[in-house]
C-alpha cells in the first residue's frame, strides 16, 4: 500500500510539473542535451544546444531550428545538493561568445535557481543592487529568464555573469597559467578566500586569537608554475601581516581601502554571515615592469567583485558580521575593523549611502519585483513539495518581509555608527550615487519616537522609502 502511495504522489507531481508552462512575461531559454541526457553532475559537462526567446527589452539568441552549441553541467555546493531545483554552468564554445540577453559577450554563464532565498529571490538582488549603488568597480549582471531544459519547465532562473578576468567583468591583466618569467607573475590575479581545502588552495594562518586557517583558492590563473605559487604565497602573507600590522608597509600601500570599505559595507547591511568565509573574491592587477624590482608589490588588492548572499538576513540583526561567526573562519575583517583609515572610509561611505544610494536601492527591489512576480508565481506552481521548497508565490508579500529585515538592520547600524562622515572621499572613484529626489537640498536622519526617519524637503521618509505623516 505505501509504494502505491509513493508512486501516486509521484504521477501527481509529474503531472503537475508537466502542466505548468512559461508565464509569458520573460525571456525563455530553452536548453535541450544530446540525446536527452539528464545534467546529474557538477563536474561531467553534457552537449546541449540552447536558444532564448526576444522579451521587451531583450533580444533573442538562435532559434529553435538554429540553436546554438553549449556545454553544461551542475555548479554549487548545498544549492547543488539540497534542492531538486539545481544551478547549473554552461559554456559557449572558444572563440564563440555570445551577447546573451543583452549582457557583454562571452562563454561562460551561470544559470543561478536560488532555490535556497525564502524572502522573494531578493537576497542577491539586493545584495548585487548594494554593490553597484555603493560603487565597487565590477557586479556581476543578471537577468531573470525561464528556464525549459529538455522540454521540461523548470522555472524561474537568473542568468548571471560568472566571475571572470574580462574587459567587462574583472577588468584588469589576463596571467597565462603556468607563467614563469619574474616580470609577469605579479598579475593579474583572481583568488577567492574559500571555505574547503581542495588541491591547489594556499593555506596560512590569521594571526587571531584562533589562528583560523585561511584557504585561498586561485581562479585565474587556475594552474601554477612554481613561481606563481611561491608569489601568490608571498602576496598573501604580506597582506597577512601588514592587515595586523606586522609588516614593514602600512596597509595602504597593499590593500585598496575604498574597495574594501564598500565590500564591507554591503556585507554588513545584508548581514552576509559567509561574507568573509567563502564566495569572497580578491584581485590584483599585473605591476609595471619599471617598478617590478621594487620591494613590496605597487598595484594593490583589491576585494571583489561580490557573490552569493544567500546566508544573508539568516542570524540576529542587532550584531556585526564578524562578531561570533556561525562559521569561522570570517577571514581578516574584524582586525580590518580596527584600522583607522578603513573605519574612516567605512564612515564616509556610510554617509553616502544614507543620504543618496538608498533609494535607489529600493528602486531597483521594487522594479525587480514588478518584473518578476508572475514567473515566481509559476516558478512556484512547478516547485510545490519539492526538496526544501521555498515559497515565493506571493511576491509583494515577500518583498516587505526583505524591506521589513533591512530597515531593521539599517536601523542599528545607525545606532552604532551614527550618521557617518559627510568629508568626501579623495583620490579614489567616487560612488556613483545620485540624488533619487532630484533635489538639492540636504537631507538629515531623525529618531522620532524610536523611528529612524530621513527628512527632505520638509517631507519624513521610513527607511524603506514610504512617506511618513
């Protein structure tokens, strides 16, 4: 009598996948394997072909008689595993990137699932808006497709830039793999400060009170001669020392301050608690051979680009990202903390983003959401008592929990920091932020009634940008 159960439930479920069908209110990728295979493995690729229809603003990719080749195969860790609904990489062949879905041309794509973020795929939406409003020099693009893979709906997807050296993404020096000649193993590098051991990681160790050991995995260039390994070692631990002030330079000359104080301040106000534990990506561009002899390195590090919030909004808001990690380690930051000139550009940044990047943080939720709401809707149709299945039928409903969760952070963050520090910043790239009012006049935070309000024009805002009475 229970397998009978089992397979009832089974052919009703089918039934049910097989019913629901693309929304009609985004592009469609359609993606179809040789010979059917299922895509079972993260690290076996399958041929497949693959074409995207035209929606609004963008344009379509092949055609169902004219597909186009790819590769691809499973990609992430507990989203992998977790979830029936699964991530997946595909790759376009070599010397036929492809402008896909208006984005800059390449070959290498990934289709997130984020089947993992309860509050309305908003988690890396709006981690990934911080990151462009606050300035960091490269966030990777993304689109919102749906996605049929062998003929079956699968629902809503995210195809998303995956971290890469490219004029277009990490904009700075290509090393080859294997380089051994002294003058071009400075850069450029791509590494990222992981959470598993796996060959080909540098490891040391923090100088902390644990001794936390740090896993570096290099991106780019992925395999090392012995003389970028023996530099790329050196690099890290001069980074080491001097972020605990052991070493002969000041931090400055070493690390890229502002980048890091805006990757920072992303984290915090997304309460990313795997910020600095794993996904957290650093580069470094290639010194110029006139100053290649010089003692320590001329071009510094720089953090970023950021990825994967999906551990954000998921510990108590009312504490910092490195105080007490659920997993340790959360590399350097809290030691980054304590020195005086990140604080101050913490400060400065703070104050940026307070008075003119908040709302236009909020602009690009609620133009998300807007975009978004009928495929979630579907997506969740297809997805109804799946493997850890997250609701997000009700889209408006699971963008106020997200704002409802930032306000509150941004409302302690406040009390611990105040208004921050309106000096401009000087000698770096400004962040791109514009006046989301069009006005000139100044806008001032007030706590009414234990309520952060920002007051403009006369006018008292929440903090989730509704008029207040």
């Amino acid at each position: 009598m229970r397998q009978i159960i089992l397979s009832l439930l089974l052919l009703v479920c089918t039934t049910v996948a097989a019913a629901v069908s693309p929304s009609g209110t985004l592009p469609v990728m359609y993606i179809t394997t040789k010979n059917q295979q299922p895509v079972t493995s993260r690290e076996q690729t399958v041929d497949a072909t693959l074409y995207v229809t035209a929606h609004g603003q963008y344009a379509a990719l092949g055609t169902a008689a004219n597909p186009l080749p790819i590769t691809i195969r499973g990609r992430g860790n507990w989203t992998w595993t977790g979830f029936d609904k699964k991530p997946y990489k595909i790759v376009f062949p070599k010397g036929q990137g492809q402008k896909l879905l208006n984005m800059p041309k390449h070959r290498h794509w990934a289709l997130l699932a984020e089947a993992d973020d309860y509050l309305g795929f908003l988690k890396n939406t709006t981690g990934f808006a911080l990151s462009e409003r606050i300035g960091l020099p490269y966030t990777p693009r993304r689109v919102p497709v749906e996605l049929v893979l062998n003929g079956d709906y699968k629902g809503l997807y995210f195809v998303t830039e995956t971290i890469r050296i490219d004029k277009d993404r990490v904009n700075i020096h290509e090393q080859e793999d294997g380089e051994t000649k002294s003058e071009l193993i400075t850069g450029g590098w791509l590494v990222e400060i992981d959470n598993y051991e796996t060959d080909g990681n540098i490891v040391l160790y923090e100088h902390n009170d644990y001794e936390d050991k740090i896993m570096v995995t290099p991106q780019a260039p992925e395999e090392l001669s012995t003389a970028q390994h023996t530099y790329l070692t050196s690099q890290l631990n001069t980074l080491n020392d001097a972020i605990y002030n052991l070493g002969s330079k000041p931090l400055e000359d070493i690390l890229d301050i502002t980048d890091a104080a805006k990757f920072y301040l992303v984290q915090e106000i997304m309460t990313n608690r795997e910020s600095y534990h794993g996904s957290c990506y650093l580069y470094k561009d290639r010194d110029s051979l006139s100053t290649f002899n010089s003692q320590l390195s001329t071009i510094k590090w720089h953090y970023g680009p950021v990825w994967d919030f999906g551990n954000s909004y998921d510990r108590m808001d009312e504490t910092f990202v490195y105080f007490e990690p659920p997993w340790r380690p959360q590399v350097w930051i809290e030691q980054l903390c304590q020195n005086e000139t990140f604080a101050q550009r913490v400060q400065q940044l703070w104050y940026q983003y307070r008075t003119q990047g908040h709302n236009k943080v909020l602009d690009d939720i609620d133009s998300f959401v807007s975009t978004i709401t009928q495929a979630a809707k579907r997506d969740a149709q297809r997805w109804r008592g799946s493997q850890n299945f997250r609701d997000n039928s009700d889209m408006p409903g699971r963008k106020q929990e997200l704002l409802s969760r930032l306000n509150t952070r941004l409302q302690w963050l406040y009390a611990q920091w105040g208004e921050g520090d309106p000096t401009p910043i000087i000698n770096s790239n400004e962040p791109v932020f514009t006046d989301p009012l069009q006005t000139s006049t100044p806008s001032r935070l007030l706590i009414v009634n234990g309520q952060l309000l920002i007051e403009r024009d006369g006018r008292r805002y929440n903090l989730t940008g509704q008029l207040v009475e």
